[in-house]
C-alpha cells in the first residue's frame, strides 16, 4: 500500500510539474486557500452564527492571515519546481531595497502631484485643520502597504508572472496574470471593485513593466506600497476631501481613483515612463 501511495505521488507530482501555468496557477490559489479556511472559519465564526456582514474591522484580520499565510504557499510551489526566490523576483541584494525606495517615492510623488492639479480645479480641498490626525498614520500605514505590496507583488508579479512566462509571451503572461490580480479583489468587496476592475488590470499591467524595467520585484513593489500609502493616510485623516465638483468619470466613481479617467492616465504615464527607462530613452 505504501508502494502504491509512493508510486502514485510522484505520478501526480510528475504531471504537476508538466502541466499548463494555468494549472499550476489554479493549483496554486487552491492550496493557498486551502491552508488559509481553518484559519478563517475560526476568526469568521461568530460573524456567521449572529449573521452579520463584514465590516473593515472583521475584514482585516481574515485579509491578514492570507497574506500572512501567501508566502508558504509560495515557499511549496518554489520547492516543488527547484526555484529560488530569486527567480520570481526577490533577490537578496540591496539593489531590491533601492529600487523599492524609488518605485515608493514616485508613487507618492506622482499622487500629490495629481492631487495638487485636482486641488487647484476644485475637485479636491485639503484640510489643513486636520493635519495632526496623519502624523500617528504614518509609519502604521507604510508598514501595511509595504506588507501588502510586497504579497500582491510575490504573488501576482513574481510567481504568476513567471509560471505563465513558461508558456506564453511576457505581454501575454502580463495580461492574464494581470486579470487575476483584478479579478481576486472582488473577493473582499464586489461593489466598490466591479467600477475599479480595468483600472486595476491597467495597474496589473504596469507593475508588470515596471517588474521588467527594474528586473526584480523591488521597483514594482515600491511603486504599488507607494499608491497604498498615499491613497490611505489622506483619506483616513480626513485631509483630502473631494468637493463633488468634478465630474465622476474623471475623479473616479464614488471617489474611488481607479474608476476614473485620472487615475488610469496616472498609472499610463507611469507605464509610460517605465517603458521609456527600459528602452534607455
């Protein structure tokens, strides 16, 4: 019996290994939330039994344990292949920390500079008022975008990315690995999500370049922490508040930047400079 357990393991593992990114890919996302749904029910059980919705205070423990939980998933799926983490983007350089601090500092660059522009149409009004109430969101707020890009890009930019390169062009791989980045949002919130979907396959899209242009995951996780960060201590301090003067399909649908022509021309021009860094100007 042991012989036939054996036998049939490597079998499996044999047609594992031989299969279509796609497969793997799906494989993958099943065995991720497979090691995550104990963990869920547990946190989630006493929302189910009383009935009650998701709230973002009962939504965050549940989005931290999956992250928490990604790179093991990960860990199993390099091991299995006899890849590196350095092959999906995580070299242990410096040059990966520097290039996180780039992509960081021209997100948040490129986000005030939008929202300077916005400010000076009266689409948007600053708070001064409310300045003391960002300082302690700071440092709170960086750990967490840094903490999410960094998944997201592990995930989506690097394992992705790479498995789908084994069988398709790098534009190719970029586009589906892009759709499944935004796809897998709607599972936390499908109302706000379902206005944001090409706006986020559009940012799938550039931090795939900008994966490519940096050569390691540093630049794209930079740039995605960096959109993160700015987009939330403002909102959550109350310091940006939008005046309801512009108009929607430019400022974004219920204020949300992905679902408006701004914020997609934010992420092209950023693609765009991306592409011209790569071809060396």
């Amino acid at each position: 019996m042991e012989t036939l357990w054996l036998s049939t393991g490597k079998e499996w593992l044999k047609w594992l290994l031989a299969a279509n990114s796609l497969v793997k890919i799906g494989i993958f996302l099943v065995v991720w939330a497979g090691l995550w749904l104990p963990v869920a029910l547990h946190l989630k059980r006493g929302q189910w039994r009383s009935g009650l919705p998701l709230t973002p205070q009962t939504k965050l423990p549940l989005l931290a344990t999956l992250y928490a939980i990604a790179p093991i998933a990960i860990w199993g799926a390099a091991h299995l292949e006899g890849r590196s983490w350095a092959e999906w983007g995580l070299p242990g350089q410096p040059q990966l920390l520097l290039q996180t601090a780039l992509g960081w500092v021209l997100a948040v660059g490129s986000t005030l500079v939008v929202l300077a522009l916005e400010g000076y149409g009266g689409w948007v009004q600053w708070q001064r008022e409310n300045l003391p109430r960002l300082w302690p969101l700071l440092l709170p707020v960086l750990a967490l975008a840094l903490a999410i890009g960094l998944v997201e890009e592990l995930v989506f930019r690097g394992f992705m990315l790479g498995e789908l390169q084994q069988d398709y062009g790098f534009w190719q791989a970029a586009a589906i690995a892009s759709l499944l980045f935004a796809l897998l949002h709607l599972v936390w919130e499908q109302r706000e999500t379902l206005p944001q979907l090409p706006g986020l396959w559009v940012m799938g899209m550039v931090l795939s370049e900008a994966y490519r242009a940096g050569g390691n995951l540093g630049l794209a996780w930079g740039l995605h922490a960096g959109w993160i960060w700015a987009l939330t201590v403002f909102k959550e301090a109350g310091v940006l508040v939008y005046t309801g003067r512009g108009p929607a399909w430019l400022v974004g649908w219920r204020e949300l930047p992905l679902a408006g022509a701004v914020g997609l021309l934010l992420l092209l021009a950023t693609g765009w400079g991306l592409r011209r860094f790569e071809q060396g100007f």
